[in-house]
C-alpha cells in the first residue's frame, strides 16, 4: 500500500502524509495509556488501597492524557486534513501536467468517460483514503497490538486465544478486500461508460431531441445509468459473507474469554484484578479489531483509485532532446512520412513535400484522406511511424511540444471558446497581453466592432463552447487568437468551410491579414479560396498523387482537374437557378 502511494504522491508529499501517521499511531499508544491508568485504579480500590488523593492523581493523569490526545489529534488531524488537500492539488496539478504530454493517441484509445472518472471519482475516493482511512488503519493497528500484548502480559493463556482471533480475522479481512477490489474494478469500469454515454448524450442533445431519442428511448444511456446501479448494488453485497460471519465471530468471542476466565478465575488460576482488567481490555480489544478489520477493508478498496490513477502516471510522455529551440527559418518539410492511428492501416503513405516560409500550401482531397492528419503530426498531437518532419531543416520529434507549439497558430473548423468573457477567451493567444494588443488583435480580425456592439462589450460573458455567438463570431475570435499569438506557422483546418457567403467573406478578409508572411498549410474544399495558393497537394487514400500551382495542376489534366472542373460546373448551374428565380 504504501509503497504504491508514495510512488503516486512523490518524496516529499509522502513525508507529510506519514508525518500524519506517525502523529495518530503516538495518539493510539496515549488512548493505551488511559488503560493503563484504569488498570491502577482498579487494582488500588480491590486491594482496598484507594485514597482520595490517589483517586485526584489517577483522574489528574487521565484529564492530563486527554489534553495530549487532543493536542495530538488536533495536530494530525489538520496535518492529515489540511495538509493532505494540498497533497492532493499537488497531485492534480502533476496529473494534468503529464496528461498535456501524453500523445494524442493516448485520448483516442481511451474512454473520454474513464479519464474523467479517473480524474474526478479517483482523485476524490485517493483524497479519503489518504487523510481519513490510512492514518486511522495504522492508528488501530498500533492500538490493537498494544492491546494484544497488554492481554498476554494479563494472562498468558487467555491473551493467547483472544489475540490468536488475528490469525482468523486478518485472512478473512484480506479475502474480503480482495473480492470488494475485484467486484470494483468492474463498477469503475461502467462508471466510466456511464460518465461517457452522459458527455454523449449532453452534447447530442439537439439530434437527440430531434429524432425523439431523449428520456428511456436513448438505451445506450440508460443502459450505463442502470449497470452503475447494479455494479454499486454488488460492491456493497460482495463484503457481506466475509464481513457479518467476521464481526459475528469477534463479537462471541468476548463472551467465550469472559467464560474461560471466570472458570480460571474460580480455580484460583487467576486474581481478581486481573480478571476485572481482563474484562474490560478484552472488550476494547474486540472493538478495536472490529475497527480495524473495517478499515482494512475500506481502505484496500480505495487503493484501487491508487492504481488507476498510476496507470495515467505510467503513460510514456512524449519524448524530446531540447526544451527550447530557436529555428532558423520556418520551412515545413515532410520526409518519407508514414503514420498509421491503429497498427496496420496507415493513414499517411510516403509523405514528401516542402512548405515553404511566406507561402501558402493547400491541402486539398476527399475526407479520410490524412489532410487534417498532416496537422495533427506538425503540431505533434501525434508521433509518426517513421520518416521526419522538419522545420528549418530541424527534426520537430526533438523539441518539447509545448516550445514546438509557440511558433504554431491553429485555425479550426469548429471553434472551441470557454466559459469566461469574449476579452479572456482572445487572450488565450497571449496569456500576458495588455488590452491595448487584444483589442489590436480583434480590430485585425474584424470582430472589434461586432464586440463593441454587445451590451457588454468585450466583457460579455460566453457559455460554454461559444452557443451565444454565430459561428462566424466565434471564428473572428478564433482569428484574433492567432493574431494575438503572432505565431510564424498558421494552420487552417477548414475555417471558413460551415459559414454563410457573408461571414466567410469577413473571416477570409481577417484569415489573409492574419497569413501574411507566414508558413501557412490550410486544408479547403472550396478550391476557389485555394486558387492562388504557392502550392497546392493533392492526396488521394493516404498519398500524395498531384502537387503544383493552380495552373500547372490544371495542364496535368488530372484529378484536381476534375474536381476544379466540377466546382465550375456547380457553380453554373447555381448561376442558372439564381438567375431563373429572378
């Protein structure tokens, strides 16, 4: 156990939760001492040697050991407690600090629902178990074996058998916490799911709706909400043939010893005093074992949030050589790339073309071909299978993604804004930016004015994923980012692809201030955005099959001349509806 938690929390935070514990297992051995304090009063009033005044020392002891136990306590507890929220915000940080350099591909082979699970309900049930349950375990455990040896020191015989109930009650409490882990593995699993088909459901709502898929018609969701209640249902039963028949045999027991040491006791085998002493140590002594067996339990059912929270931790992180690196000029080169997101069907096949410094390359072919691939490995969401991608002529798999990611300004499709005002979510380009270069930057992406025309300006508050704005709203603030930011790359995925004719007439008058002398790679089915590109890549099922200007590619008389020719065709017949319907 506490090896794997030290593992999880690192050096320094476990030796403030161990500080925790060694200050409760010095409570345990003060509680141990009001027992003994009891055993000398007791002796004195049998032997009929009590005095007022050894009555006034004896309650004196005792007041004094309750002000130590409430020193102590009050110190491990807020130790435990208080200490122990900061271990866990220092665990959540170092969580989410691993998790940004993990690979893209580390999302998609996970449930969405079972990292949120892990980052929400395991960080909470490791939160419990690290302030509440593992200083209360060692605690008993400490008070339990003193109480073990006071017995045998009592009565050999009869501290033998009550303490020999161990040796039935620890296996059985192992057995128990092995079958409650195993049942919950399976109930975290669909917590997961359930976590998941809830994030689906939430964010479909609108389709949901639509095809009247809400409410007991949506199956899949209902499905996880009642597996949830099932899997929790059999943790709890898993415990109860190992735990009652536990606590039914500890608790009979104390009447068993009490039996046996009446009989000794009437055989002149043991004193009236340690008789009364036994009565009363043996019954402390079951009910601290009752505890402990309980807490054992709990406790290694909350280890398993130890273990799923390891298995983030364990993740590889992306490799890298340098943190920083200044390049010498920003040239994009794809050298024999081949990627593939599942082992054995590539997606990218022999990659090779350069996008140079001040040019526009387009991206160009049918979905599912690797246009937004090519993206995601510049950004190194993902590592290639093999093959290099450089800029300025250094290979990017050497840099730290963060520093890599500096000199990168993405533009999607579809605009992600968090729930704060417009003014925060621009500067989300620039963490340190002053007013004056955000209001700069908006101006540049023409959506300064539609700003100041919000009745709370650029302090107008955005729900979440930006549903109070137009999408071409949310695209000019999505620009004004990347003009914040001032990156020397610009990526464009599709910006323009989902808007009206106005609004993509405004944002592709931001978009070409924004590119201006920049390395620009953007991906457009609209070949009439494209046309005067530098060079225009044309892929085909993973390869490159067409690369050239727009009218060496048309001479080629190949496929982007078809789909050039087709544009055209459409474009006509738009025309001739157009002009009919006037």
């Amino acid at each position: 156990m506490f090896k794997n938690i030290k593992k999880l929390i690192g050096e320094k935070d476990y030796g403030t939760f161990m500080k925790a514990v060694k200050i409760l297992m010095l409570d345990a051995i003060c509680h141990a001492f009001v027992y003994s304090t009891l055993f000398l009063m007791l002796t004195d009033l049998i032997n009929q040697a009590v005095s007022f005044k050894k009555i006034s020392i004896y309650s004196l002891l005792i007041i004094i050991m309750i002000y130590v136990r409430y020193k102590i306590l009050r110190k491990g507890n807020f130790i435990a407690f208080a200490e122990g929220a900061e271990i866990i915000a220092n665990l959540r940080i170092k969580m989410g600090d691993h998790i940004k350099k993990l690979n893209m591909g580390y999302f998609s082979k996970n449930n969405v629902g079972e990292l949120t699970n892990i980052l929400s309900n395991d960080l909470n049930d490791f939160e419990m178990l690290i302030t509440h349950h593992m200083p209360e375990l060692v605690k008993h455990f400490i008070l339990m074996l003193y109480l073990s040896v006071y017995l045998i020191f009592f009565d050999t015989y009869l501290g033998g058998i009550q303490s020999g109930t161990l040796f039935i009650i620890l296996p059985i409490s192992y057995f128990c916490s092995k079958k409650i882990k195993e049942v919950g593995k399976r109930a975290k699993k669909v917590r997961a799911k359930m976590l998941a088909r809830i994030m689906e459901y939430s964010a479909g709502i609108e389709v949901f709706k639509t095809y009247n898929m809400t409410g007991e018609r949506f199956n899949k969701l209902e499905k996880a909400l009642n597996d949830v209640k099932q899997e929790s249902i059999n943790v709890e039963l898993s415990g109860v043939p190992y735990i009652l028949p536990m606590h039914i045999f500890s608790l009979l027991m104390y009447p068993v010893v009490l039996y046996i040491a009446s009989q000794r006791y009437f055989s002149d085998n043991m004193s009236i005093q340690n008789l009364i002493m036994f009565v009363i140590i043996s019954l402390a002594f079951t009910n601290v074992e009752l505890n402990f067996s309980t807490v054992f339990v709990i406790s290694r059912y909350f280890m398993l949030s130890v273990d799923k929270l390891l298995s983030v931790l364990d993740t590889e992180e992306i490799s890298y050589r340098v943190d920083d690196y200044k390049f010498s000029n920003y040239n994009i080169e794809f050298k024999d790339v081949n990627f593939s997101y599942i082992k054995g069907k590539e997606v990218l096949k022999n990659i090779n073309f350069i996008a140079k410094e001040g040019e526009m390359t387009a991206l160009i072919g049918k979905s599912g071909f690797g246009k937004t691939t090519i993206l995601n490995l510049i950004t190194r969401f993902f590592d290639i299978d093999s093959g290099e991608i450089k800029i300025g002529d250094y290979n990017i798999k050497n840099i730290y993604p963060d520093s890599l990611l500096k000199n990168i300004s993405m533009v999607f499709q579809d605009v992600y804004l968090i729930q704060d005002s417009i003014y925060e979510n621009i500067k989300i380009g620039k963490i340190d930016a002053t007013e004056e270069e955000i209001i700069q930057a908006a101006k540049m992406a023409n959506c300064h004015e539609f700003i100041e025309k919000l009745e709370g300006g650029y302090n107008t508050y955005v729900h979440e994923g930006g549903a109070t704005l137009s999408g071409g709203e949310k695209q000019r603030i999505s620009i004004a980012r990347a003009f914040l930011k001032n990156a020397p790359i610009i990526l464009l995925d599709e910006a323009t692809a989902s808007l009206d004719v106005d609004n993509e007439y405004i944002v592709q008058k931001s978009i070409r201030n924004l590119i201006k002398g920049k390395t620009v790679i953007v991906i457009a089915h609209r070949l009439n955005t494209i046309k005067d590109a530098d060079q225009i890549i044309v892929f085909d099922k993973g390869s490159i099959i067409e690369k050239g200007k727009h009218e060496e590619l048309v001479l080629l008389n190949g496929e982007y001349k078809k789909m050039y020719t087709t544009m055209l065709e459409v474009k006509e017949i738009e025309f001739l509806k157009d002009k009919k319907n006037l």
